[in-house]
C-alpha cells in the first residue's frame, strides 16, 4: 500500500513538474494574454463539450435495452457527469468512474443490463474514437518528419490499437464468454472471499449475453450508437478548431484533426493521471509545433481545455453529492456506491 501510494504522489510529481515547465518554458504571461483573449469563447466551448456528453449520454441510453429503459435521460447525463468527474479526478481514473456510473445506474436498472449498457458504449466509442486516431497517426508518420522517439511512439500506439480492436471484435463475433471463464477459474481457487461472486455467475452469464446479443438484436440501435459516437467524436475536432481560430486567428481543420488525434492518444494512456497534468499541454505542445504552429498555441489549447474541465468536473462533484444523497436509505443494491463516494 505505502509502494502504491508513493508511486501514485510521484507520478502525480512528474506531471505537475512537467506542467510547471512547459508553463515557464512557454511563458505564463503569454498564455495569460491567449487565454484572456479567449474572453466569452469559454461559452462557446463548454456548450460544445456539453453537446458532446449529450451525445454520449444519448448513445448509452440507446444502449439500454428498451424493456428495462427505467432512467429519465436527464438522470442519465448527471450520471454520465458525476462518473466523469471522478475519472478525471482520481487516480483510479475511468475503473472508479465507470464503476460509480454502473452502480448508479442500477437504481433504476437490473445490475446486469446496467454493466452491459456501460461496456456497449464504451466499445462504441473507443471503435469511433480508433478511426480518428488511426487516421491522425497515419498522417503523422507519413506527412511530418518526426523525432525517432515519436516516431517510434506513434508506430507502437498504432500496432496497439490494431491488436486490441482486432481482440475485441474476435471476442465479439465469436461469442466468447471472457467474463464468465474468469469467474469459473477464480471459482476453482476455492477461496472465501471470492463466495459471493460465485453466486454472481447467473448475472455475470446475462451480462455476457447482453453484450453480445445487442449488435444482432438491436442492428438500427447500433448504428444510431456508432453514429452519436461519431459525432462526439467530431465535436472534439470542432471544439480544437474553435480554440486556435479565438486565440491564434489561423483557422486550420487539419490541425484541429491532429491535436485531437494526440488528446484521444493521451486520454488512453494517461487515463489514470489526475486531470492529466502536464501530458495535455506537453502532446498538444508537440502536435502544434509539427504542423507549423508554436509551442505557445499548443500549452494555450490545453489551458484553455483544463478550463473548461474544471467547469464540468464541478457540474459533475454536484452531481456526485446529490445521488450519493439519493442513495442513502436506499436497499443494500446502492449500498456499495455510497461507500464508493464516501
């Protein structure tokens, strides 16, 4: 636990310092002055970023199966906020905050259909979040001399994604019951701690099913989800667009595209960094200067997009607050997400 623990303040060290010197590097008075000039732009870019949860929340409602659709779509994107915010808040990152989502929900919904909901979305969404960052590093490699370093990096993220989204469909298209033989192996383990998940395998056995049953049973739902997975997708490059065109006048989509591209790549491997600290500014520093923009732009973007971070992140603590109330006195289903939030 002391190892965990100091590993986890160090780690957290190393961003903040590497924010602090791409902030000096760059001079604060400069980002200062871009992000003073970005003025009632904040406005716009939090109405982008809330479209795009509203997208997101949209396609896990659509994930739902609509016999057991017992959640107002409002409640949904609180929910969808309130895990949001303990993801980009805690080291635990999207394990916590896809945990707090799913738990949530099974207020309203069976645990199962509730967890399967969760993980069709999220598949929906790393295949449509794969499509950009594919083609943005394979625009990287090809049109860009990059540092060996970077190259190396890129060629590697690229190799990673091919391999898991090439598991990921084999275990789609065949049916594999991953879950489900996890269980039966810990089961053999024999051990008294693991009892009660045992007793779990009939839920977990209709979770699987859920998951894999959805693509066939559902073909329009699926394609509805993909395609808001799509566009929030797209509001990303949007929100960058909109971002470089207040603060550096220079409209560009395709570096718009790219700075996207790099924030998806940080966002999957720096996903359990608070806030991502530093790697924010210092890939959108490295994108920007590539493709003939400044550093300055590049550490002013990311700013600019903590900023608008923290406005959701209180939206989301709000939420966080009102359904660990809810919650309370509520049968022992809800109880984990109290101690959860406590």
């Amino acid at each position: 636990m002391r190892f965990k623990r100091k590993f986890k303040l160090i780690s957290l060290a190393v961003c903040a310092g590497l924010f602090a010197l791409l902030i000096l590097k760059t001079g604060p008075a400069v980002i200062l002055s871009r992000v003073y000039q970005f003025g009632w732009g904040f406005l716009f870019v939090i109405f982008i970023s809330g479209a795009r949860h509203l997208l997101r929340t949209a396609a896990w409602f659509k994930a739902i199966d609509r016999h057991e659709r017992r959640v107002r779509f409002r409640d949904l994107f609180g929910i969808r906020i309130a895990g949001e915010a303990i993801t980009d808040l805690t080291f635990l990152g999207p394990l916590l905050g896809e945990t707090v989502k799913g738990v949530t929900l099974s207020k309203h919904v069976s645990a199962e259909h509730s967890a399967s909901s969760l993980v069709i979305e999220n598949l929906a969404y790393s295949f449509s979040a794969s499509l950009l960052v594919i083609t943005g590093l394979v625009l990287f490699i090809t049109e860009y001399p990059l540092a060996p370093t970077v190259r190396t990096g890129s060629l590697i993220t690229l190799a990673a994604l091919f391999l898991a989204g090439g598991l990921i469909g084999l275990i789609v298209k065949k049916h594999y019951r991953v879950a489900g033989r996890i269980v039966d192996g810990l089961r053999k383990l024999d051990l008294r701690w693991l009892d009660r998940l045992h007793d779990q395998r009939e839920k977990v056995a209709a979770f699987e099913e859920n998951v894999h049953g959805f693509w066939q049973a559902h073909k329009i739902s699926s394609a509805i989800i993909l395609a808001l997975e799509l566009l929030s997708v797209v509001a990303g490059v949007v929100e960058a667009w909109v971002i470089l065109a207040m603060t550096v006048h220079r409209m560009s989509l395709f570096a718009a595209f790219m700075v996207e591209t790099v924030n998806r790549v940080v966002n999957l491997f720096f996903a359990f960094v608070p806030m991502r600290v530093g790697v924010d500014e210092g890939g959108a520093a490295l994108v920007l200067k590539t493709v003939g923009y400044g550093a300055a732009e590049g550490v002013s973007l990311a700013v600019i997009r903590k900023i608008r971070m923290l406005f959701w992140v209180a939206v989301g603590l709000v939420m966080v607050s009102r359904y660990s109330l809810s919650l309370k006195g509520n049968d022992e289903k809800s109880g984990p997400m109290v101690a959860t939030l406590k």
